[in-house]
C-alpha cells in the first residue's frame, strides 16, 4: 500500500470489554511505532518494535495495554477490559529504520478508540 | 524528563504576514527537534528537521540552545498553511520516543 493502513477506523465499545487494533505500516519499514493522542493533547509514545521485537514499551500505561508484530509487519495493539480514560485517537507509524536524527515517522490516520 | 511546550493552543494571522509558532522544550542533554504538521483530513507529516537546516514550503526553524527553543517561521503566511503543527523532540536514549508538544491550529485568513 502506499501508506500506513489502520483498522478499524473507529471503536466504539463498553467498558469492560477486550479491543484490538491493527496496524499496516509501509512495506519494508523495519521500525514501527504506537502513539496515543487524547483529546487536546499531542501524540504520546506509547511502543516501538524493530523487527518483531519490542525495543522500547516504556509508554504503555499499565499491564491492560499489549502489542504484538510476530512476522515483524503488521502489528496489533490489544487492551485488555478498556475504560473509559482508554478514550483516545491510537496512532500507528512506520519509519525505514530507527529515528536516529531524521526523525520521519510515517503516520496512519489512526483508530478513533471510543469506550462508553 | 523531556518536555515540550507550545505556549499557543491557537494562531490567527492575516495571509502576507509574518508568522511564529512557539516551541519550547526541556532536556538535560542535546536534542533533536522537529516540526510535524497535520492539514485537514491529512495524516501527521513531518515538516522539517533541525538537523537539516532547511526551508520546507518557506518555513524555517532555528534551534536556540541558551533559549532552548525551536520556533516555527514564515515571513508570508499562506492561506494553506492552515494546519495543526506540533513541534517534537527526540532525546537520543530511545530510538523509538519522540515527545510531542500539545500543538498550535494555525489560521491563515484571506
């Protein structure tokens, strides 16, 4: 695809239950990335995977939140019983290697995660 | 900790003035900072790098050390630099964290 590809596009779900979101970066990017933007906020680190491991999950906020990129390509972030302060827009992003200093992250549109 | 600030959640200007977005940042160590830009309906973007010192789409950005500030500039704004712009830092520690500032929606009007 010619870009990071997202689903769903939006959640809508109850407090309680189980969510999964999925993420396609660009093919051949090695890095990806999961950022979570709350309303108002800007975007806020949440993991990074190089390959199929996770170098970096220091942003996940507590033992609910998961991810996953077993064949180092598409990933899926899963929270477990979601409340209502998981509300948020969940950003995806790929990037051809480690930030370094170019800093190019390329971004999906995200998945608009809303828990009732 | 890293921090970034960006004083101004909106920015209104005229088009063929001169613009000025705030950033501000917080880091004991030697950053290195970013313009990220969101048009309407688009996706996150980068705008430019500090590192490459140089103008995208007219915008130029100066990394102030003393100040440690990183502001965004345009001498004439255009209506289709409308967007949300966050300005972004990477501390070096993490390959994968880059830390946001809260974002500026810039309105160029006619």
């Amino acid at each position: 695809g010619a870009g990071v590809s997202q689903t769903p596009s939006n959640k809508v779900t109850e407090k309680g239950k189980y969510v999964e979101l999925r993420c396609d970066p660009i093919s051949g990017h090695t890095a990806l990335y999961w950022y979570r933007q709350s309303l108002g906020q800007g975007p806020e680190f949440l993991i990074y995977f190089q390959g199929t491991g996770a170098a970096d999950d220091s942003g996940l906020p507590n033992d609910r939140f998961f991810a996953v990129r077993p064949e180092g390509s598409v990933s899926t972030l899963k929270i477990q019983r979601t409340e209502r302060g998981d509300s948020a827009v969940y950003l995806c992003a790929s990037s051809l290697d480690r930030i370094t200093n170019t800093g190019e992250l390329f971004f999906g549109e995200g998945s608009r995660l809303t828990v009732l | 900790a890293q921090r970034v600030t960006q004083p101004e959640k909106l920015l209104s200007v005229f088009k063929g003035a001169p613009v000025e977005l705030k950033c501000n940042y917080s880091y004991s160590g030697s950053p290195e900072l970013f313009w990220y830009v969101q048009y309407s309906r688009q996706r996150l973007q980068l705008l430019l790098r500090h590192i490459s010192r140089e103008s995208i789409k007219g915008f130029t950005a100066d990394l102030n050390k003393g100040e440690t500030s990183f502001h965004l500039k345009k001498p004439f704004a255009q209506e289709e630099d409308s967007a949300m712009y966050y300005c972004a830092l990477w501390g070096g520690t993490s390959y994968g964290k880059l830390t946001f500032g809260q974002g500026t929606i810039l309105t160029v009007h006619p």
